[in-house]
C-alpha cells in the first residue's frame, strides 16, 4: 500500500444510520464504491454462511497507484457485502449517511 491510500469504514447497523469514516472526499465515495460493485460482476457464487449481526463492518482500502481494492469485512459472505455496499450509494444519494473524519 502507498502512503496515500484512500480508505472507507463502513458501519451498517439493521436499524439505524450506517456511517462511513473516510480520507475520501464525499463527492468521490459512491464513485468509488461503484467501481467497486462493478469490479464483483462475474465473480461467482460465495457458498460462505453469513455472519448474522446487528452491526456489519466493511474496510474498504484503494490504492490509486494501481487502482487495487482490499476488502475487508464481517459479513461472512461477498453477496452481502455487496448488498450493503448498494445500499450505502443509494443512502449517500439521498443523504442518509453521516460521514466521520479518517483517521481517528
């Protein structure tokens, strides 16, 4: 990874206002994780068991010296992670994301 990794912390509670802390300038984060989503078409079927939780966390990490994604997250499976991540641009859209300074 280059020092000028971009990064995306996505935190998705079932009920609540899933927030995304973020280096990324907000008018750049659906663009991105579009890219993202598109970058998953033809990846198959993920026989994995999903994680069931109140809360799903997702790490997105980009590095822009090669336009690598890293992914990181505890769903248990890439259907829905990318569920989550599709709903996260549409709420972004309609401003129903509180977005949070990266780092800490």
């Amino acid at each position: 990874m280059s020092d000028t990794t971009l990064t995306a912390e996505i935190e998705f509670p079932l009920e609540g206002t899933p927030k995304v802390r973020t280096n990324i300038k907000r008018e750049f984060v659906s663009a991105l994780l579009t890219d993202f989503i598109q970058g998953q078409r033809g990846s198959g079927p993920d026989p994995s068991k999903v994680e069931e939780r109140d809360v799903y966390h997702i790490t997105m990490q980009i590095d822009p010296s090669d336009k690598s994604f890293y992914l990181e997250s505890d769903t248990g499976r890439a259907g829905l992670t990318c569920g989550i991540i599709i709903n996260i641009i549409g709420r972004i859209e309609k401003g129903e994301v509180e977005f949070l300074e990266y780092p800490y």
